[in-house]
C-alpha cells in the first residue's frame, strides 16, 4: 500500500473542501481500502465523514438527499440503486 494522508473532518463544509483539494471520502462499509491494499486506487489523501451527523441517504422526488441520524431509524428503506439513478427509466 501506498502512504496516504487521512484527515477527519466534522462539518460537509470541511469535507466538500478536503474533497476540492483532491480527497477521496471513507467511511464505513468501503472497499476502497481493499483497492488500495491491492494499489488498484491510489489516493494520497483520505477523508474521513464518520463524524458527520449523517445517518444515511434517501430518494425524495427522484433526488438522493442525505438523512440525519435520528430520523434514519424512522426512514422507510432505502431503494435499489436503479431507483437512486436520475438516468434509469421510471416505472
């Protein structure tokens, strides 16, 4: 693996700027880290959003939007990733 700098943020704003600076987000549940093990990605800089207050993604009419913690346990489920692309045909 190839070193990479890994920078935790605590607001999007800090996140969407480390993203603009070059940064590939990780959280929970990627494989992005089997992909550099295997130096298939190589980012030099790793963003690190667990701390957000982010509980989860949704699709409201048609777009996919972002969930707070507490109202996540309450969410209906999320649909399949056909139904979260813009470009798939409605049913």
């Amino acid at each position: 693996m190839l070193p990479f700098a890994l920078e935790k943020v605590h607001s999007a704003e800090e996140a969407i700027t480390a993203a603009a600076a070059g940064g590939r987000y990780i959280a929970g549940g990627t494989t992005l880290i089997d992909l550099m093990r295997e130096e298939v990605e190589r980012p030099e800089r790793l963003i690190d959003i667990n701390a957000l207050p982010l509980g989860g993604v949704r699709v409201e009419d048609g777009d996919v939007v972002s969930v707070p913690s507490p109202a996540w346990q309450m969410s209906p489920p999320i649909p399949t990733c056909s139904a979260c692309s813009r470009s798939s045909p409605k049913a």
